[in-house]
C-alpha cells in the first residue's frame, strides 16, 4: 500500500522515480504528478504504481528528489 504523504510503500522504501502526466498546450506544459516507481533489485526494469492514468499527454518518470525550500 502507498501512503502518498510519506511517499513510501508499505515495505519503508521510498520511491526512486517519481510518475507525471505531461500535457502541452502551445508553448506551455503541464505537469500533473500521477504516481511512483521503484527500480527492481536486479537493475532491469521498474515497479510502477499510478493512482491515476491519462488519457491525453504523455507519463514521463523523472529521479525522485526532496525538493529544497
């Protein structure tokens, strides 16, 4: 199960990548995030967990990261 305040799943390991919609409209895009990956132990491929899926635009995966304020 994942908690997305925490950003963990049940197991404590927090995501490597995180999931996003992009959308583009014009020179704008939209970044919508839509859920989490996590790299498998051997290194060849990716879990992936979306609590949404789109029906326009594209799924990026991008490196999780904590963002700095």
């Amino acid at each position: 199960m994942t908690d997305t305040n925490t950003k963990e799943t049940a197991s404590g390991k927090a995501p490597s990548h995180i999931a996003y919609q992009v959308r583009n409209h014009g020179e704008k895009s939209y970044w919508t995030r839509i859920g989490s990956a996590w790299a498998n132990a051997d290194g060849k491929g990716f879990n992936i967990q979306l609590e949404m899926v789109p029906l326009d635009g594209r799924v990026t995966l991008r490196i999780a990261s904590e963002k700095k304020a």
